[in-house]
C-alpha cells in the first residue's frame, strides 16, 4: 500500500482574464511590494498596471521592486528584502515567470528571518540553519507556463560569489493565492514558450520515472504530459492561440502540484550555476534524451515510459524506447533539436568537473532516480549530450 502526503493550501484562480478578479480576495496584508523582472515585458504588455489597479481597488498600497534576474540571486533576494522592510511591506505580490516567484518567495522569508538567504541554504557552502519565522503572505501571479512555482514551496536560487545554484524551501513558502491567467502568457515569445513549456513536462516526466511516486503524482504527471505533448507545438507555432495557452497554463499548474523530481534537475542546476545565461529549460532539454535514454536502454523504467508514452499520442506503446522516440518528436517540433551547450560557452573540459557538484546542490531527488547513477553515469550523459 501506499502512503504519502498531500498538502495544497495556495488558492489558485485559474482562467484566461483571472487576474480581474484578484481584487474581490481578502489581501493579505495592507502593503506589497510588488516583485517583478528587470526585464521590460509586465511593463509592456500592461500587466504591472493591471495588478497595480487590483492592489488599489482592494485599498492596499504597494511599492515596485523591478530587478531580479534571470536565474535569481542571493543578491536580488535580499535587495528585495530590504526594499520591503525600508517601505513597511507586510506581503509579497510575485509577477513574473519562475525566477520571479522563487526570489519572491524567498523574499517573503527573508523579510522576517535574520542574516543572509544562505545562511539557511541546503548547498554544500550553505550554513543549513532552520528557518526561524514563517514567511509574510505571497501571491503568485504568473506570466509564464513552466515551473510550477505558484503552487508549490519551492525555490531555486544562485549565489554567483559561491557558484552555487540550489533549491531553498519551506513549508511557509507555498502561496496564499495564485493567479494562473493565460492571457498573461501570450506575449512570450516562441523559444521561451518552448524552454518553459519542457520545463514542466519534464517536472512531469521525473515524477513519474520516480521510484518514490504514487497514484496521486502520477495522475497528476500524466495529465501533464499529455496536456504538453498535444498543446506546445502549436503555442510555440501559434502564440496567439488561447485555447493551446490555456491548455499550458493548465500543464504547468498540475505538473507543480505533486513534483517529485530525479537527477536530470539536478544535472541542469550544475550546469546553470556555472552559466547563468543558460535557460533552465534549454539545459534540461539538452541533456534530455541521454538522460530518459540511459534508463531505457537499461530497461530500468519501462511501465511508466510507457504510460507516458500512451499519454503523449503512441499507440499501443511496448517499450520506454517508445517514449524516447516521442519525446524526440515533441523536442524537434518545437524547434529545439539543434541547441548545444558551446552556444552557451560551455566547454566540452569543464563537463568533466560536474557529476562532482551534484552532490552539493539542491534540484531533484539523486536517490528517486530508476537506477543508481555514479559520477561517470553522470558524466556520460553530460558528455553524449554535448554538441
């Protein structure tokens, strides 16, 4: 018999044109600061005025932090913090993709908690302490469709002086409420469509090749998948197609709702820490079918690459090679079968110091995985992954 755990206590306002009705909710607190990227995109498109105009129908006063990163840092992190505490912010309004809302989150920590964000990280270089007060109130509102952020506890953050990237969490750290509104994600472009929309299925597909899955994750997953396989193609074709960014947005939210990843996120976060340029997705991608490939060849995971197989369109599916072949398919047709890693000024040297540091981050459960991985595992998915 099984037995896990099912814990989801953020609010989700699922829909396209959800976010008009944030301001009918009980706010959190009387003052937010409103986190957002140093990109220019909320501000383009009008989705910083529209929550803006929501905070101000609901009578709470905000201030703007506009300067996390790509790949956020310990440094955006407690800026953010500062920021909030110098202004008497009570709570945390998170607009963006994943970077967004994990240094949003743990700037919901950090405003209440003393010292440094890596005081408390889980890295080897981290100081590993508890949390000691439970985050201010967040609300995730999310612009883009792949990490699941705004229904989970979870965040992922670099510390460039260190090199480190690694996962910080707490149970405080799930959303009050989230805004899932796919009329916010019309305006990303094709390629971030697809890194952001592999992201999630690939949350999804570790969860279901996962040795500490059960029934519940795994409805979840599936659904995922199948939601991917069918929709991503034709949002990254056809961006303006609101019936495929529904179905993505979709995805996205039920693949964050039970993650259980394995090691190919963790592989990813070694390779990110060391090239913050790369996109999280882009680097999954890379390493994607030499990773699901060593278990199928070894045959370590065949019933559920089937499954997930049958939910990406095969019929009749026989074995996790078929899986293989789909993911493939699904990874071409949206235009990535050709990325490699030396675009992004990784070297085919240094993938040789890797498999080392994967045992010092934070991404996914090394010890879930369908087989046992050594450091020369590790490095031979790295080096077949190479181009």
């Amino acid at each position: 018999m099984y037995n896990f755990q099912f814990f989801m206590p953020t609010k989700v306002l699922f829909g396209a044109g959800q976010l008009k009705n944030l301001h009918l909710e009980t706010m959190p607190g009387k003052k937010a600061l409103i986190v957002t990227s140093n990109g220019q995109s909320t501000k383009k498109y009008g989705y910083l005025d529209a929550v803006q105009q929501e905070l101000e129908q609901a009578h709470v006063a905000y201030v703007v932090f506009d300067e996390i990163r790509p790949n956020p840092t310990k440094d955006n992190v407690m800026d953010g913090a500062k920021r909030a505490k110098d202004n008497g912010c009570d709570f945390v309004v998170a607009l963006g993709g994943g970077s967004v809302m994990d240094a949003s989150k743990c700037i919901a920590l950090m405003m209440v908690n003393e010292g440094d964000l890596w005081d408390y990280a889980f890295s080897q270089k981290g100081g590993h302490k508890p949390f000691q007060t439970p985050s201010v109130p967040l609300i995730a509102i999310t612009t883009s469709a792949g990490t699941g952020s705004e229904v989970d506890m979870f965040s992922v953050i670099s510390n460039d002086e260190l090199e480190e990237k690694t996962g910080v969490f707490d149970i405080s750290m799930f959303p009050t409420i989230s805004v899932v509104d796919s009329d916010l994600m019309m305006s990303v472009p094709p390629t971030f469509t697809a890194y952001q929309g592999m992201d999630a299925f690939f949350h999804a597909a570790e969860s279901v090749i996962n040795t500490k899955e059960h029934p519940m994750g795994e409805m979840f997953a599936l659904k995922a998948i199948e939601l991917i396989a069918k929709n991503l193609p034709v949002a990254y074709k056809e961006g303006s197609n609101a019936e495929a960014r529904a179905n993505m947005a979709l995805a996205n939210s039920l693949a964050g709702y039970y993650m259980l990843c394995t090691s190919q996120h963790t592989m990813e976060h070694v390779m990110g820490s060391y090239h913050d340029s790369l996109p999280h997705g882009a680097g999954l991608i890379m390493i994607s079918h030499e990773y699901f490939n060593f278990f199928a060849e070894r045959q370590a995971s065949e019933e559920p690459m089937i499954k997930m197989a049958r939910a990406m369109g095969v019929e009749n599916p026989t074995s996790g090679k078929d899986f293989i072949t789909a993911l493939d398919a699904l990874i071409e047709a949206i235009g990535c079968k050709d990325l490699k890693m030396s675009d992004y000024g990784i070297t085919k040297e240094e993938i040789a110091t890797w498999p080392k540091h994967i045992h010092e981050v934070l991404g996914g459960d090394t010890t879930a995985d369908p087989l046992p991985l050594s450091d020369e595992d590790y490095f031979g998915i790295y080096e077949r992954s190479f181009k």
